[in-house]
C-alpha cells in the first residue's frame, strides 16, 4: 500500500460523512421550499442529481 493509498483510506470516512451531510442539506431545503415534498421521490431524484455530477467530475478528469 502507498503511502497515496493509506491516505485515500483514512479519508474515506471523512467524504462519507461530507457527502451524506450534502445529502441531508438538499433534502432539508427541498422539505422546506416544496410544501407537498414526497420524501421518496425527493431522494432518488437528488441522488441521481448526485450520482450525474460524478459522472461529469469523472468525463472532466478523465477517470475510467
């Protein structure tokens, strides 16, 4: 294992956390702007939201 590696490991739970917490934000402010929110609806809409802008971050740096 790098010395690379070992730092991507203990920074795994740190983006966990970051991305859930990005998670949580957007379902709060979508629960208080959208009065008739369905909550399940809500959450895979914005985790595909989530799931597309990897997508775009991976085209962009040219990850495979």
């Amino acid at each position: 294992m790098t010395a690379q590696d070992k730092e991507i490991a203990q920074l795994h739970d740190n983006i966990v956390e970051d991305v859930k917490g990005i998670f949580e934000k957007y379902m709060s402010i979508i629960g208080l702007d959208v009065p008739e929110n369905n909550e399940e609806t809500a959450k895979s809409k914005l985790l595909y939201i989530m799931k597309d802008a990897i997508t775009q971050i991976e085209e962009e740096e040219s990850i495979d």
